[in-house]
C-alpha cells in the first residue's frame, strides 16, 4: 500500500512497506534507488517478492523529485536526498537491516552508514550489511564533472544547469548546486570503515558506472568483509532474472547470517 511520510520538512514523501510487519520480522531490508529511478523499478520489486516469501519487512521510498514523492527533481541534492533516506531509516525500521543502494543509492548507502555511525551508533549497528549495487560513489564529481564536456560546464556557469543524455528516456537537469553540494559529501578521499560486511555487485559492461569505479569503491572500503563481484555483459540495469536472483540472494544470504544462521 502506497503512504506518505509527513514528519519531514518540504516535499511529502511516499513508500511502501513489502512483507511482514517490521516490528516482528527477522532481519528486514531498506532500499535505496538511483538517480531519476522510483520504488517500483524491477530491483525494488525482487526485493518486495523476496521480503514476501521470507516473512522480512522491506521498506522502500522515492526520493523527492522522484516517482511519487512530491517536489521537483531539479531542486534535488545528495544533502536533501541523504536526509530523507536518513530519517526513512530512522522512523521506519526499528530492527536490523540489510541496506540495498542502487547506483546514486549505493553512495547514499554508504553515506547514510557514514552519518549515523557518527551521529547515532545504536542505529548504525543496526546496519547488518550492504548491497551496493553498481554504487555511483561520489558521483557528483567523478561521473559528472570530470565528465562533463566544456559545452556542458559553460552551461552550468552560465545557466545553473545542463542537460545530460540518457538511454533511459528524457534528457536529465545536471544542476551546479546538485554538483557543488556533492562536495560536501565525498568518500573516496577518506574511506569508509563500517562493521558490518558489504557485498558490490557491478556489471562488466556497465557504461553509467563503469567496473572500474566498482573496485574504486571497494579500495574505498576499509572493512574486513567486502567482496566485489562482476557481472561479465551486465549493464547497468542489472535487472534480467538472473541478475535479479543474483541480487536477492546476495541480499537474503547477509539477512540470514545477521539472524544467525550459518550456512
């Protein structure tokens, strides 16, 4: 069922919640999307079967600007979108959790860890592990800017923003302030040191996020448990059935060892 999050402030939020109730389910799972995607893309939704025939609680939510959230996408920022993902893990899960980021989610992800084991460490313990699907860390800088031709930098000097194709549909708005808030939020330069294991699954053929931004992230990734694992021809999508089994069965594997059983 479709809800909305009112408790913060701007644009209301909307999620739903897939599965058992989450205060009485095993270790549950928290989905985060990519830049421009919604809670409905065909990732999101393995993840609602998965949480469905393993009685887990998922939530899942569209940024604002995105799906069906309110407020416009052009005003979007990895602040604004990092405080939303923040307080949805906050006010709708009290129990461990299996964090899924694909794409910009997968930064937000680490982000999100990043913030609260700085600001809240009984809720960053509740991060039992994440997936980091193809994650686009830091790309504000690295897929953005550094790739951005002198045309494209021109306009966002002169008009704020430009327009970035994309094979997915429309054009996407780039904006100066998306690009120059990102900088507030940078991991490569310092790492990530979580405790729980993460797990990054990335296509070879991947032209969004390239594979070798995939091992960059996990060079980024001081822990003890972090595995990469490539796809050979996967895109970026990664949403064939086998790559969908792939992905809930990564998901499910860390899920289960966080409630004990061994395998």
């Amino acid at each position: 069922m479709l809800e909305y999050e009112t408790g913060l402030a701007g644009p209301r939020i909307a999620y739903r919640k897939d599965g058992a109730m989450a205060g009485v389910s095993p270790t549950g799972l928290f989905w985060l999307g990519g830049f421009k995607s919604d809670m409905t893309g065909s990732k999101a939704e393995a993840l609602a079967e998965l949480a469905r025939a393993t009685r887990r609680n998922l939530v899942r939510f569209d940024y604002s600007g995105h799906g069906q959230s309110g407020g416009d996408f052009s005003d979007g920022t990895i602040s604004l979108w990092l405080e939303q993902a923040t307080h949805m893990f906050l006010t709708h899960t009290a129990n461990a959790r299996i964090v899924i980021g694909s794409s910009m989610g997968g930064w937000l992800a680490q982000l999100m860890l990043r913030k609260l084991m700085r600001e809240d460490p009984p809720a960053a313990r509740r991060v039992a592990g994440l997936v980091l699907i193809a994650p686009a860390t830091d790309m504000t800088r690295d897929l953005m800017w550094n790739q951005a031709s002198e045309e494209d930098r021109e306009a966002l000097a002169r008009d704020g923003v430009f327009l970035r194709p994309s094979d997915y549909g429309d054009p996407y708005p780039i904006t100066l302030k998306l690009i120059e808030d990102g900088e507030k939020h940078l991991l490569f330069p310092e790492g990530l040191a979580p405790q729980c294991p993460v797990r990054i699954l990335q296509g070879t053929a991947d032209a969004d996020v390239p594979a070798s931004h995939a091992v960059k992230t996990l060079d980024a990734i001081h822990g003890s448990d972090v595995t990469l694992t490539l796809i050979k021809d996967g895109d970026h999508r990664l949403s064939n059935g086998a790559q969908l089994r792939l992905i809930q069965e990564t998901a499910l594997r860390l899920a289960e060892r966080a409630d004990g059983v061994t395998h």
